[in-house]
C-alpha cells in the first residue's frame, strides 16, 4: 500500500521531477562523487595506482602535520579566518543598509538604474578588477598616488605594506558583491505588507521609525540565514580574488595569505596532493563544526531563524 502511494506520488510529480533531474544529476556529480576522494588526505597518494591503490599514510595523520605545525600555515589560517570575518561583518551592513536605501526610493525608474548599477561589478572577472587595483595603487604610475603628489603628499607603496591591505582587499570586495548581496534583502523587503507601514504613518511614525521597528526586524531572519551560510564558508577564502590581487607579492603574505594561496603555491611547488587534499579536508570539518555552533546560537536567540 505504501509502496503505491510512492509511485503514486512520482506520477503526480513527474513534470517537477523531470525539472529537477538536471540539478540532481550536477548536485550528484560535483557534490556527492568527490566525496570518495576523501580518503586522500589519509593516503600517500601515486597517480600511477590511482586513489584506491595508493598506499596509506603511516603515521595516518601525516599529510595534516604541515597545515598544523608549520608557522605559514598557521599564519594562513588566521588571515583567511580573521578577513572573511571582516568580510562578513562589513558586507552585513553595506547589504542590508544599501537594501533599505533602495527600499525608501519611490521614484522606480531611479531605483532600477541604481540597483543595476551596482549590481554589474559583480559580472566584472577579479583578474580584471587586480588589474584596476595595480593600476590604482602601484608606486611608480599609480593614479592614486598621482593624486597624492599633485597635493604635495608623500607616494605610498602599497605593494610592500602590507597593513593596508584587510583595508583595501574589503572595499573591493564591497565594491564588486554589494548590489549582488543586496539583491535577497530587498527581496524579502518587497515581501513585507505594506499595511504595517500604512498603520504606522497613520500613528506618526516617520520613516526612520518605520525602517527601525518594521523593516529591519522583518530582515532578521534573513539576516541569520545568510550569516549563518556565510560562517559556514570561514575557511574557504576565495582563490580568483586574493591571487588576482595580491598573486605571489610575498611582502603582503603576513595579511593576506589564506589557505587557498598557500595550498597552491605549496602544490605548485613539491605536488603534493595528499597535502592539499588534507588542507581541504581540515576547512570543511572546521566549517561543519562552526556552522553546528552558530546555529545552535542562533536557535538559542530565533528558533525560527536557524538552518535546522
């Protein structure tokens, strides 16, 4: 009986199943089959006997010993964890503020001009916007530093200090992903009944007032949806844009070498694919364990707010 029901069911749903068969198959092929090569960071990994062949490791853990141990590393892991922090706490305000800003306007022609706008960096490659960047900034020709000479400032060489850059790496990520980002808050704005803002001006309500106790709690859920999605990917720096800004300019190292980059030019260097694929492997078992944490913040604070 209940076996009918099941085929009852795929029969009444064949056409969204059908819709849906595209995006299982990706989510089978890039999602779920790569998980059998998890087994690589336990292995000493010869590409003639392939992943199963390969012998493994002895001590087991080996491959892990230079993400742990090796002060470069370290050094790695605390500017990828420290930077997609600074990424995720400016990016929340940028894209909820610039949400609501757009949420005020009412004339809809300037509104759509302006979000489409911003929205375009997005489109724009990162090797394109490290190529602006080096234009702006470098020493010799930089534009900005033009700019500060022709003020009878000093020039500064960017290129070498690196405390600038958690700086700079933030506003071009703002500059690039801010009218993508904003595009789920306005969305759930639209959302909201237009009966709450109509019964408030009817109470006086000004529309600071109405943007404080309407807008941005009706935001807050979404807010700690995405946040919660964005903690997830901590460890996970974002390979096209550190290497198209900074590439191997080893005097910006000590603040903008993440994971990515060093597992890259660690690769590119010995081949070492066990070490590469026990540098992923660690990032995804600390993502899990932070996701579990902050949702489980996140239950303590909105149950109905949390991913699960």
């Amino acid at each position: 009986m209940k076996r009918n029901g099941v085929i009852r069911e795929l029969v009444r749903n064949r056409q969204l199943l059908l819709m849906f068969l595209p995006v299982a198959t990706l989510l089978f092929l890039f999602n779920y089959l790569p998980l059998s090569g998890l087994i690589i960071p336990f292995k000493n990994f010869d590409f003639s006997k392939g992943i199963w062949g390969s012998d493994w490791m002895h001590p087991l853990l080996n491959n892990f010993d230079y993400i742990l141990s090796s002060d470069a590393a370290f050094r790695a892991v605390r500017n990828t964890i420290l930077l997609n922090a600074l990424f995720i706490g400016v990016g929340l305000v940028f894209e909820v503020g610039f949400a609501l800003m757009l949420n005020e306007l009412r004339n809809k022609y300037f509104k759509r001009i302006t979000q489409s706008l911003t929205f375009l960096p997005f489109f724009i490659s990162w090797i394109v916007v490290g190529v602006f960047t080096y234009n702006l900034l470098n020493f010799e020709n930089g534009a900005l530093n033009r700019v500060l000479e022709w003020f009878g400032l000093q020039s500064v060489d960017f290129y070498s200090k690196a405390s600038w850059w958690p700086l700079i790496l933030t506003i071009a990520v703002r500059w690039k992903v801010t009218g993508y980002g904003t595009i789920v808050y306005l969305a759930a704005l639209t959302s909201v009944d237009n009966s709450y803002y109509e019964a408030a001006s009817i109470d006086g309500a000004t529309r600071w007032q109405q943007m404080r106790f309407i807008s941005i709690p009706m935001l807050k859920p979404t807010i700690m949806i995405l946040t919660l999605l964005a903690i997830g990917r901590i460890m996970n720096a974002d390979f096209g844009m550190f290497y198209a800004m900074v590439g191997d300019a080893s005097l910006l190292f000590p603040t903008t070498d993440v994971i990515d980059t060093l597992v890259y030019r660690s690769l590119r260097k010995s081949g070492d694919i066990g070490m590469a694929s026990a540098a992923g492997f660690l990032q995804s078992v600390v993502a899990f364990v932070l996701i579990l944490a902050s949702n489980y913040a996140a239950r303590k604070v909105d149950r109905d707010s949390a991913i699960f």
